[in-house]
C-alpha cells in the first residue's frame, strides 16, 4: 500500500534510531520508495551512513529538509523543540503540511504553538519498532483530519501496530509502551537470574524466558481472552505454577507493576 503519492515526500526530521527504524520498516513494506523519503541529522556520519544503508536523500538541514517534504515527522529529542521549530522559517516551510512528533511529553499545544498552520499528530512509538514489532499511540491535534490520522497510524503501522487515543491518555501510553520495554527486560532478566540460581545456562535461560514471554503476549493479543483466564489455563490447583503465583502475590508483584506505570506517567507528564 502506497503512503503517498508518488510525487510526495516523507521529511525525518532528526533521523536517530527512531527514525532509522521506522525509515527501515516503510521500505521493506513498500510503502514508500527511498527517493520519497527525505531525512535531517546533526551528525554528518549518521546522514551519510542513512543514504548508504537505505538509499534515501539525507542532510544536515532540517529546514531543507522541511521545505522539501510533503508530510514530516519530527523525530527530535524534547529538550531540542523549541530550537528546532521555534523559527518563522521553519513555521513556514511546515505551514499547511501533516508534521507528526515522537517527542515524549512534547504536548499538542505546544506543538501547536510553534506551527499554528500544520496539521499536528502527536505520536509515542517504542523500541520493538526496530523489529518490526512496535506499538504507537496516536493523538491527533485540532484540524487534523481523518485522512491525515489514518496516514500517521499507517506510518507506524508500518513498524508493528498503531493505535488512536486522545491526548489526555499520551503520558499512560508513554509509561506504558514507550518504557515498558524497559521494564519486560528487567522481568525477563529477573526469571532468567531464577532459573539460573538453579543450575541452567545463562544463555539457554534468557533465551527461553525470552520466547516464552513472547508466546504468553502473542496468546492474549491472538485469542483476546483476558489474561486472568489465561493465567487460570495453566495454574492447576495445588500444582507448581500455583505456587509460584503465591510467590508472585506475596512479592505485591501486581501493586509494584502498576505503580511503575503510575509514576512512570507522571514523570513523562513533565518532559515536555
């Protein structure tokens, strides 16, 4: 499925891991060709290294770049926002366009403010994207339309799977599926250490701990059971995972879980 036209360009503007990796998943989904994407980084290296390894048009100018493209996705750091649009140049280059932000915390009205004649998306992608396996919550901003909507959740859907929210839920999603990679590691790492301490290799333990929070996730989204009546499934009554369960409640692994999302969000409530 085509993204854009083939007349029209896709700018990234600060093109880092984020943007590589989203530059890498549109490619091999043919959704767009690399001579209509256009990408911006600081580093000479880096805009050099993204031309040779995927074909695209690569600078250092955000503006060139802002100027040359159709749609833009501002995958800039949120401290650097406000040197980044906060120019009449840059304000007209992106007036009238879609430009979509991956700035954690970086709200619409702020973005807003900076182009108050864009249409704005405010978006948090996380990590998996890299593979393929990403997940995205999207929020539009005032006059952006459905078309434009279902461009940008077409954008990430490109890189796993996307979904609208409205902006009020954007620093849960952050918490949630931007930094909550980071703490699946840590418990993949944790029942890796268990399992370790019991005699199995390190690498045999992360790997099968690995797959097997991959399957447990991939059961809830394919059979959209809840994941009580999962848990239920395999805890036979009186039998070991029953006990580890018991483990697990008297650890308040539940409490701790959904407090690290509660702060988490109220942390991310302050980037911007």
């Amino acid at each position: 499925m085509t993204l854009l036209e083939a007349k029209q360009s896709l700018g990234i503007i600060g093109c880092g891991t984020m943007g590589e990796a989203i530059v890498r998943g549109i490619l091999r989904s043919g959704g767009l060709a690399p001579t209509q994407i256009f990408a911006s980084d600081a580093r000479a290296e880096v805009a050099a290294a993204l031309a040779a390894n995927h074909g695209i048009r690569t600078g250092t100018d955000n503006l060139a770049v802002a100027m040359a493209c159709d749609v833009a996705l501002l995958a800039v750091k949120p401290h650097q926002m406000a040197a980044v649009l906060g120019n009449d140049a840059m304000r007209v280059a992106l007036a009238h366009k879609l430009v979509i932000s991956i700035a954690a915390g970086v709200r619409l009205e702020k973005l807003c403010g900076y182009l108050p004649k864009s249409a704005t998306i405010r978006a948090m992608p996380n990590t998996p994207a890299l593979i393929g396996e990403g997940m995205a919550g999207l929020a539009r901003g005032k006059g952006t339309s459905d078309e434009q909507m279902a461009l940008g959740l077409a954008l990430f859907a490109a890189v796993g799977k996307s979904q609208e929210v409205d902006e009020a839920h954007m620093d849960i999603v952050t918490a949630l599926v931007g930094s909550g990679p980071a703490f699946v590691f840590v418990m993949i790492d944790a029942l890796a250490d268990g399992a370790v301490r019991l005699g199995l290799r390190r690498d045999t333990a992360v790997a099968m701990a690995a797959q097997m929070v991959q399957g447990a996730a991939r059961m809830v989204v394919q059979t959209g059971r809840h994941p009580a009546a999962l848990k239920d499934q395999v805890t036979t009554p009186g039998g070991c995972t029953a006990a580890g369960l018991s483990v697990m409640e008297d650890g308040k692994i539940r409490s701790v879980l959904a407090r690290t999302i509660e702060e988490t969000a109220r942390v991310a409530g302050k980037l911007g």
